[in-house]
C-alpha cells in the first residue's frame, strides 16, 4: 500500500485546487484510465460547500463526531463544513503538499502532509471521515486487512468509520441493465487505475 506524500511536480490535483483557490479557474484536470474513455474533473466540485454536497456526504457530516480526522482532505471543503456545524477539533491531513498549503490560507487550524498509513500519525479519533470517494486510498480488496489494522490503530473506543466510495458497475453495464464480465476482468471492478494530468503536470 502506497505511502508516498507528493510533491508539487507529480501533483496535478494540487496544481489545479491552488488555481482554483488563487484565481477561481483553472485549466482542465484530465483523468486517464485503461477502463474507461479520457474524462475531466470539475475542480469547483472541490470547493463546495455544505448545501451543494450530495446527501451522503451532509449524511457523514452530520455524523462525524467528537475527535475527527478528516482523511484526504483536498481543498478542505469537509473541515470547513464542520467548522461550520460547530465542530473544530477536526485534524485534516492530505498527501498533497499544495493542497495543506490551500487548506492552511483558506483558516484550517489543524492541517498537516501526511499519508494515513504513515506511522507518524498518532491520535485516537471519534470519527475517521474518508470522503469522496475516500476507499480509494485502500486500493485494493487484499489491502482491506491491512488498512482496518491501521484505522483500529487511530480509532478511539466506540469510534467510527464514515467512507464513501464510487460505485463502477456502470462500465460494465449492459443494455439491458446486466453487467457484462469478461476473463479480461480478473479483479474487483471496483479496482482501478488512473492517471491525472494538468497541464504539463502528470
């Protein structure tokens, strides 16, 4: 399991929320996968704010409680909501050294670079919000062990898990609603690779 922290040079995804933070636009975040045809990313979705966020996530927020830390938090838009509903002992970490540095300008108190598997992190949380697609970090179905040893580790009596992550079925769907696997597909679909790109950073 991947416990790197990125530096600005390899960090797309950091270039492109600094633009945004900075100037309110950015060039386009292209997303590339073996799995699927060359998408974007919309950064705005990234700066959010609690009444634009879908359901589950105002669902997470709501919940999360007590200690909290707040798993690969980009931007920060989930800090800032909580700061919001009177909840400030959020500790925000992201891998993305950009990223802190917006989250720190946009008045997150607690915000740090570092990979959730890294055993410089210390703590016993209430709360473990690992939003947006927040799974993704555990990468594969075999590494699930390994990453419920790492949360058991962080977690407080009693404490709580609140993940989301994106359902891929839709690549496999047929016309007729079914889903189509072949030998080709000897993983769980929900395991996938992808690369960013934005502008000359990739």
């Amino acid at each position: 399991m991947n416990k790197t922290l990125l530096t600005p040079d390899k960090d797309p995804m950091g270039h492109a929320i600094r633009d945004f933070y900075q100037n309110r636009q950015t060039q386009i975040l292209r997303i590339f996968s073996p799995q699927f045809e060359e998408d974007e990313f919309p950064i705005n979705h990234l700066f959010r704010t609690f009444d634009e966020m879908p359901p589950v996530e105002q669902k997470a927020l709501t919940l999360a409680e007590g200690q909290i830390l707040d798993v690969g938090a980009g931007s920060g838009c989930h800090t800032l909501a909580l700061y919001e509903m009177g909840k400030k002992e959020v500790d925000a970490i992201d891998i993305s050294e950009l990223s802190v540095e917006v989250m720190r300008n946009r008045g997150i108190n607690s915000v740090k670079q570092l990979n959730f598997f890294d055993a410089s992190l210390q703590g016993k949380y209430d709360t473990i919000l690992m939003l947006m697609n927040g799974s993704g970090i555990i990468e594969t179905l075999e590494n699930l062990p390994r990453f419920f040893d790492r949360a058991r580790e962080l977690l407080a009596p009693n404490g709580s898990i609140l993940m989301d992550s994106s359902d891929l079925s839709y690549l496999y769907e047929q016309e007729d609603g079914s889903l189509l696997f072949t030998e080709e597909d000897n993983h769980y679909f929900g395991e996938i690779e992808f690369t960013l790109q934005y502008g000359d950073v990739k």
